[in-house]
C-alpha cells in the first residue's frame, strides 16, 4: 500500500512532507506526494476563512483528507487552528525542529533606525519591546521571497522561524538566535502535525511509529493555550513548553500589537491540560484578554 501525502506546494511544506516521506520510508511504508493549493496560497483575505488566516493555509488539505483523496496529511503545526476539524486527529508529532526565532540581517549589523521585515504580529509587538529603536516593516512571503526582499533591500533584517532554515538547509551570510528573553515562539513553532482520519486506525497505526513524546507534550501544551484564550486567529500570543521534572513547563505571553502592553506568565505542572489551565489563567489576570481582544475580529 502506498499513502498519499497531502501539503502545500511551497519548498518549505515539500521539504516538511519529505521529512515525513522519508521518516515512513525507513519503517518500510511507501508514499507519495500530493501537493494541494490552498487559499493562503491564492492569496485570500483571512476573514474568508472561518478559522481565519491560520485556516487559509489548511482548510482545503484537511478537506482532501476527509474526502479521501489522501490518507495523511503535513502540517506546520503553528498553521493549525487550536482545535482539530472533526473527523480527523493528528496521528504523529515527529521530533520538534528548533522552536526559536532567528535574526537575519543584510550587513550583519541592526543599527537605531534599522527596518526589520515581518508580517506577524506576534514578531512585531516584540520588536518594539527589545529594540524600540528600529522600524518594523510589514513584510511577506515565503522563505525565499522574504531573503530575497531582504537581499533587495526592502528591509534591513528578518525575524524567521529557525526550523525554516534549517528543513531548507538554508544558511544566510548573517544570522543571529533570538532568545525567549528577545523573542517568545509561536505556539506549534518548530514541530510538524501528521493528520489522518480519526476512522482509518490502519493509517493511525503506521504513524504511531513517528510520533515523538516530549515533542506531542510540548504542542499539546501550547495548542491547550490557545483553546483556552480563544486562539484561531493569528493572535500576538508566544509560548514555549518542554518537558520538566514535575512534567511539562511552560514560557507564555500576551502582547499588544504596538508591544505597549505585556501579560506574562512560567508555569510548572503534571499534564499539558493543568500547565495550559494554570498558564491561560495566569495571562487572563494579567490582561491578556483585553489584550488579544485588540487584534480578534
């Protein structure tokens, strides 16, 4: 039997399905790729979606996978809604790349005044926090077009998911980490989602070979967050889990899109569910309601 890999036809999303291809190929399971446009890739404004702009980039996968045209499905797991789509479930979480969030500069330098390029909120309200000095850009694309604006000159530097980098083998000239001090991730950042559909328990079977446990812990910590603070959106909200001695802990904040209001909050527990509960509650007696409210449609 050969699985039908469902993703999206960017370079990053193919380099992520073969990353699963070839992971299901050493357990002896062969596949193929099936590459699907969705509307983020059209171009959509994100109010078409109902899951707003997270959903522009899986929406239409998800639906293949519920009609049967492929048998799994490759997703960053930052793109994905805080709740899974009924009828499907992710089967696999492989072992979470970098979660952090990478400096990439023209010249190497990040003078006062310097233009950093990003299109995400999250990204942006930090900037005006670490270094209110510089200007921040709006810009987008994918990996390559934004590297290439950079290189044109559109912007001074980048602020980039280093699991980008690094699946592409991609190394600029000039590129910095960001600390959890500098810049807190996106909830998901870094790891990979494998759906299937909750009823095809043979598909389910074979992924749980991939499935990675400190990596699952980790998403489904953070993904607990957002459910809880009412993430579908693209919401200025960072959040870092990983494994700790009581069981999982976790790196949490709310900002407002001009970084002039901040709730944040460390949280220890036993269970995803207990740090995600402790943590969502800890930002909302900080204001992070009031704070995301800014910015949800």
């Amino acid at each position: 039997m050969t699985l039908r890999i469902g993703t999206r036809g960017s370079r990053l999303a193919l380099a992520q399905a073969r990353e699963v291809a070839d992971a299901l190929s050493v357990t002896g399971v062969e596949t193929e790729l099936v590459t699907i446009t969705t509307a983020g890739d059209r171009g959509a404004d994100p109010a078409s979606d109902p899951a707003g702009v997270k959903g522009l980039f899986v929406t239409e996968i998800v639906r293949a996978l519920l009609d049967e045209e492929i048998d799994l499905a490759v997703h960053s797991a930052k793109d994905l809604p805080a709740g899974d789509d009924e009828g499907v479930v992710i089967a696999a979480v492989p072992e979470r790349s970098s979660a952090l969030d990478v400096l990439v500069t023209r010249d190497g330098d990040l003078p006062p005044g310097a233009r950093v390029g990003t299109s995400s909120i999250r990204r942006q309200a930090q900037v005006f926090r670490w270094r209110p000095d510089v200007l921040v850009k709006d810009l987008r694309g994918n990996v390559d077009t934004r590297l290439r604006k950079l290189e044109e000159g559109e912007a001074d530097a980048l602020i980039i998911a280093a699991a980008g980098l690094l699946r592409l083998g991609v190394v600029p000239e000039h590129v910095e980490p960001m600390s959890l001090a500098e810049m807190v991730p996106a909830p998901g950042q870094g790891c990979l989602a494998v759906q299937a559909r909750a009823s095809d328990d043979a598909t389910i079977q074979i992924l749980s070979a991939l499935d990675h446990a400190a990596s699952r812990i980790a998403l489904e910590t953070e993904r607990g967050l957002m459910a809880r603070l009412g993430g579908g959106c693209a919401l200025p909200l960072g959040a870092f889990a990983e494994l700790s001695p009581r069981g999982v802990q976790m790196l949490a904040i709310a900002l407002s899109p001009d970084g002039s209001r901040i709730a944040r909050t460390e949280v220890d527990g036993a269970t995803p569910e207990e740090v995600a509960e402790l943590a969502a509650l800890d930002l909302s007696a900080g204001g992070a309601d009031e704070i995301l409210g800014l910015v949800r449609p």
